[in-house]
C-alpha cells in the first residue's frame, strides 16, 4: 500500500476494506484471543472454584458468534493470507479513544463503588469525572516534580487504564491493521448537496457519513460496519460510490 499525494491509497496487490469504529471496537475486544494458549495448571484450579454463576455467564459470552468471528477475522489478518488489507483511520480511531476511556472508567467505577448507577451516568457526565481525573493528575505531576518514585500512583495507573497508549495500541489491539491519514481530504458546501445528502435524508450520522466520505476518499473498495444504519443506506453507497458494504463479520470474512 502506498499513499498518493492526493491521498488515496494505491494497492500494489490487494483492494482495501475500511474499518469503521464498531468494527474497529470489536476487533480491539478480542485482541488476544487468537492465540491459543498453554494449559495453565494454577488458572485451570481458580476456573474450577471460581463462583458458579460467573462460570455460566463465561460460558454464555464464549457461544457469542460474533465474538467467535471477530477472533477468526484477528487470526486471519495476523496469520493468514488474505484478499484485501484492512485500514482505519483516524476517524475510527479516536472514537476508538472515546470508547475505551467512557468503558474503563465505568468498570472500574463500579468495582470500585459496588454500585451500578455509574454504568447508567451518561458520555457529558462520564467526561466530568474524566476531566476531574486529568485535573488531579496534572496536580500530581506538578507536586512530583524533582522527586524520586519507585511505585506507580493510583492515578497515574487509572490514566493509563483509560487513556490509550499508542506503543501499546500498535503492537496489540491493532495489530493486522493499516492506519491510514486522510491527505487532502475536502468537504466543500456542494459536496453536501451531492450523493451525501442521500446519506442524510436516510438519517445516516454525520460520522457515519464521514467514513463514507473518507472511505471514498483512500480509494477503498469495501466499507465494514456493524452499524445498523449502514444496512439501510449499503444500496444507494455502492450505487453513488462503488464500495461495497459489509455488515457483518461474516461478511468480512467471506470477503478477506
């Protein structure tokens, strides 16, 4: 893959697939499970006396057939030979970002507290407490300067707990994955009145409309998305576009 000055990308070998945020969020939430690992003596013990209900719950999530097919599409794109590349971009990937701090952060709330209300607070009153936490780790830094440390502090793990590490990102959740910047990319007021306004009257989301748009813009041959709203509009894209819609990761499997 290459990028052009335009900023399309150009395909040496293989089309590409465009990962929109919910695809690209599934795909981090199996991050792992790919890989078959070595029967651990000690975890095989705490499996069996682990609380029966919580057992049950296990068992339930694992017979996910979703979740059995985002780790195929992982072993796939790690493993195997494949028809096309997937790429995201920064699109996907800040709503990534906003996702992992509001999911992180009411989990470990709720632990913290005993309480479930906070998993009913919404994203303007999860983004205050964010900020309140960013505000006391500042302080924190502030008060820690010239100081030595040997232990990590309670806020600097929850930052890192909330606040995604790109090292980490790259080499884990989204490794198989090109990451691709929007180059001279153009949204002008006659662009709108033009096949996107189809997109609108349909009641596509402005971000979903940009992934559309930006999709269109890298050149990709397919869009995949676990959106509903995509369903409703994948005829008229490809009518206006040319790229083929994939909602589901059967789908994008058959596809790769």
């Amino acid at each position: 893959m290459i990028v052009t000055k335009s900023g399309k990308l150009k395909a040496k070998f293989l089309p590409a697939m465009y990962f929109d945020s919910s695809v690209l969020i599934d795909y981090w939430m199996t991050e792992g499970l790919e890989v078959e690992r070595p029967y651990d003596p000690i975890q095989g013990i705490i499996s069996q006396n682990e609380p029966k209900n919580l057992r049950i719950i296990r068992e339930i999530l694992k017979s996910d057939k979703r979740v059995e097919r985002m780790i195929e599409i992982r072993k796939k794109l790690l493993f195997e030979e494949v028809k096309v590349t997937a790429i995201i971009s920064p699109l996907s990937l800040l709503e990534l970002m906003e996702w992992n701090a509001e999911v992180v952060f009411k989990d470990t709330a709720t632990e913290a507290s005993g309480s479930m209300a906070i998993q009913r607070k919404g994203k303007k009153e999860i983004g205050d407490y964010l900020r309140r936490l960013l505000e006391l780790r500042k302080d924190e830094l502030e008060k820690q300067k010239g100081k030595k440390r040997v232990y990590s502090t309670g806020l600097e793990i929850l930052m890192g707990d909330t606040w995604l590490n790109r090292s980490f990102a790259e080499c884990h959740g989204l490794q198989g994955l090109l990451q691709a910047d929007i180059v001279n990319f153009k949204m002008t007021i006659d662009k709108s009145w033009d096949e996107p306004s189809a997109y609108a009257y349909l009641q596509l989301g402005m971000s979903d409309i940009l992934h559309v748009l930006v999709a269109q813009h890298l050149g990709c041959k397919y869009v995949a998305s676990f959106d509903s709203d995509f369903q409703r509009v994948s005829d008229i894209i490809t009518e206006e576009t040319g790229i083929t819609v994939l909602v589901s990761p059967e789908e994008i499997l058959k596809t790769l």
